[in-house]
C-alpha cells in the first residue's frame, strides 16, 4: 500500500534550522523514498511499511536532541502521483 504522509518538526531550541535540514537530509538519503520540502512541512511517499520503519527511526534520532516535537498527518493513498 503506498502511503503519502506530511511531517512538521519542530525542535525546540534557539538554533532550530539545523536538526530540521538534518532530520530531511537523513530522509533524502533513502533511496525508496520520493522527499518533497516546503516552506511549512516535509512530504515522504511510498510503501506503508517501509515508510513507518525509516520515519521511526529517523525520529528516534531527533529525539535525541531534547524537546522535539512531529506532527504527522498520514493518508493511505500516493497524492504525489494525484
């Protein structure tokens, strides 16, 4: 099942650009992943299950910064072939 989901980050902490440019490097790196960023949140589309293993561990990563917080929206659908 191909999944779209839209990721906010928000570390929070004064110099918060650079965990976020981290955290969508790290996502670029996945090559079974279609990355798409703006100014307001992160798209990742692909396979369901491949998509929830690398956002999970891609966010326990950023937890190590203290006081991050994701908001995901998740839709079981591909919107960017839509």
């Amino acid at each position: 099942m191909k999944v779209s989901v839209d990721i906010s980050y928000y570390p929070l902490k004064v110099e918060y650009i650079p965990p976020i440019k981290g955290f969508i490097g790290r996502l670029n790196s996945h090559e079974n992943l279609v990355v798409q960023t703006n100014g307001m949140s992160t798209q990742v589309f692909g396979e369901y299950f491949e998509v929830m293993k690398i956002l999970t561990d891609e966010i326990y990563k950023s937890f190590e910064l203290p006081h991050s917080v994701f908001v995901l929206k998740v839709i079981n659908a591909d919107l960017n072939k839509a």
